[in-house]
C-alpha cells in the first residue's frame, strides 16, 4: 500500500486543480469530473482500512516463535 500511495501522490503532484474540473464519462452514459472520482476512491479506501481493522481484531492472536 505503501508504493501505491507515493506513486498515487506522485501522479497527483504533477495535476492542477483544473484537472480536477475535467469531465469525462463514467459508468452508463454518465459524465463525471475528477474531482468527484477520486473523492469517491479516497472514501471506498477508508470504508476498506475499516474493514481490515475490524477483521484483524477478530482474529485470534499470533503464535510467537520460541525456537
């Protein structure tokens, strides 16, 4: 996730914010600017780290090497 996110911060450095107002379609004929997909990309990527939390606490704890 790491590598992802700073060569996602990479690629966004080099955008305006008149890249974000760009509009292009999406999904069934519809039209969508930049902003609204990534803010939609950012908040799938919270709802998803919850998610993670929320099963690596039911998870029972690891067994530690005593070798």
């Amino acid at each position: 996730m790491h590598n992802v996110r700073a060569r996602t911060l990479e690629a966004l450095a080099q955008r305006d914010d008149t890249w974000l107002d760009e509009v292009h379609p999406f999904g069934n004929a519809k039209l969508a600017n930049n902003h609204w997909k990534w803010f939609h990309v950012l908040e799938d990527e919270l709802s998803h780290r919850g998610q993670i939390l929320v099963i690596r606490k039911r998870l029972p704890p690891r067994a530690t090497d005593h070798s």
